[in-house]
C-alpha cells in the first residue's frame, strides 16, 4: 500500500511570510506551489522549488483565483474564458520556473475556492481542465474523488489523481465542510491520524454528521497554513507508515482511473 502526502507551501509573498515550508518537505512527498495569484511572488515561487528539489518533493503547479486579499478563498465571478486564461497562465509559470532550477513537476492542482468550485461546477471544471491540457498535457491534476474535475479531466484526456484531506471535515456527500462552519478544520492530531488511516487501508471516513462514507484518494493534504501543520503532517506520516503504508511522491507512479 502507498499514498502521496503532499501540502500547499510557497504561499508567502514578498515579506510577509506563511507556514514553515522547510518543516514541510521534510515530512510531504509533494509540494504544491503558489502561483502569485492567491499567494506566492516570482521570487518565492524559485525559493520554494530549489528547496522541493534539495529535498527531493515533487513540484505541482497551484494555480488559484487572483485574491491576493482573500487568499484565494473567496469565490469571484470569472467567466469561463477567465478561469481557464488564469490557470494556464499560473501553471505556464510555475513550469517555467520549476525548469530553470532543474526541479520536477509532477502535478496541478487548483487551491482554495477554485479548488471547491470545479469540484461542482461541470462548465468551470471543464475550463480547467483544457487549460491544463493546453499547458501541461502530461501532468495529472489532484481534484476530490467524484466530482466534476474528474469527469472533465477524463473527458478532455488528462489524469487524475484523487485526493483527501487530513486537517479538514467532510460532508455526508464527500464535499469539504465550509471553512466558515465551526468544525471545518480538524486539529486533534490522533483522530486526523486515526482517520487517515482508516482511509488510506480501508477507503473510508467519518462525515461530519457521523456518516461513514466511501472515499478513495490516492494523496492526502495537509494545509501549510493550518496550526500545527507540521506536526499533523508529521504524525500522519508516521501512522501511515506503522500501519504499512508506504508514502510514495506522484512523479513515482500515477495510477489511471
């Protein structure tokens, strides 16, 4: 048994700083670059995947909405056309970056409310995934299993990886509980472990309404930006692996679906 572990890290910009990515890639087999729309600079974007290179992470492209303010957590009311220039344009940058400094990209995948968004939305989902094909046809793109991402991704031919998260609660139908509502972040560290690997070797996790529900991902986030972050991704780690399971980065294997 094998899953990747991947967080989102390079999301400082300019001198204001975020997370302890140096933790972090000691501990994730994955890092998702910001890619100056929702965080991260030019300068930041470099730094981060020298580092992701020296500690031999694989490099995904994080491509959000421009909402610098919000973080990229608020919806914003992009067309289509909008969305898909957008991320063409991020995941563009990332890739040119990523080449100068010879480190490895091996995914896309959307940040924050965009993420959320072409989770549902089939007209958006499809947006993105052309830009990706456009850009970057050999790279897979991490989404929620079941949701309209992984349909667009397989209609317009790119891969898909599946994907959970440690540090966030769910609803009963596999989407993530709003950030907004009390309990949407997780932070007991031994029941995020206990959960993660319940789904790693069995598939399934707890709702939040007590519902035990289906859910096979082939990669788990942890969120840079959590409290704790790195301890949480350091104990999953470590459950992970005493319960047999092998954390394994994306550029080793991508498992078609």
């Amino acid at each position: 048994m094998y899953i990747d572990l991947n967080s989102d890290l390079g999301e400082a910009f300019g001198s204001w700083n975020m997370g302890d990515d140096a933790a972090m890639l000691a501990v994730v087999s994955s890092a998702n670059v910001a890619c100056g729309f929702h965080a991260g600079d030019p300068l930041v974007m470099r730094r981060t995947c020298i580092a992701a290179k020296l500690a031999r992470v694989g490099v995904g492209a994080h491509p959000g909405y421009p909402d610098l303010v919000g973080f990229g957590r608020r919806r914003l009311d992009c067309s289509p056309e909008e969305v898909a220039a957008d991320v063409a344009y991020q995941v563009a940058a990332l890739l040119g970056v990523a080449k100068s400094v010879g480190a490895k990209v091996t995914h896309v995948k959307p940040h924050g409310a965009l993420y959320n968004v072409i989770a549902k939305d089939a007209l958006l989902a499809t947006a993105v995934a052309k830009a990706i094909k456009e850009v970057a046809p050999q790279l897979p793109v991490l989404t929620l299993p079941g949701s309209a991402m992984v349909t667009a991704a397989q209609q317009v031919g790119i891969r898909v990886v599946t994907e959970a998260f440690a540090d966030r609660a769910y609803n009963a139908d596999g989407s993530l509980v709003d950030r907004r509502i009390t309990g949407a972040v997780l932070h007991d560290i031994d029941l995020i472990c206990e959960r993660m690997v319940l789904l790693a070797t069995e598939h399934v996790i707890s709702a939040i309404d007590g519902t035990e529900i289906e859910l096979s991902a082939q990669s788990i986030c942890v969120h840079g930006d959590t409290p704790g972050a790195v301890r949480i991704a350091q104990a999953v780690r470590a459950a992970l692996e005493t319960a047999g399971v092998e954390v394994r980065g994306l550029g080793r294997r991508v498992v078609p679906l």
